[in-house]
C-alpha cells in the first residue's frame, strides 16, 4: 500500500525517517488515504 511512502524514507537518515518523517507522513497518508480513498480510489497519492 505505502510502496512510494517506503521508498522516500529510506532517503534521510534513520533516526529522522523514523522520527519526524514517520510520524509526519504516517499523519499525512491516513488523513490524506481516507480523502484520497474516497475521491480517488484507483489513483494513490500516498505521498504528498
């Protein structure tokens, strides 16, 4: 599901992608998959 989230995390260091950049995108891709699931379900923007 979170295929593109997991390829841009690994991107920064661990400690950030774990801390800032997993809580921040964990936020962003449940608030934005509910909006984005129900508008659009065949396209998945999990990363915005």
């Amino acid at each position: 599901m979170l295929k593109q989230v997991t390829t841009a995390v690994p991107t920064p260091p661990p400690k950030v992608a774990a801390t800032g950049t997993a809580t921040t995108t964990a936020a962003a891709a449940t608030t934005s998959a509910r909006r984005s699931t129900a508008r659009r379900r065949r396209r998945t923007v999990w990363v915005r």
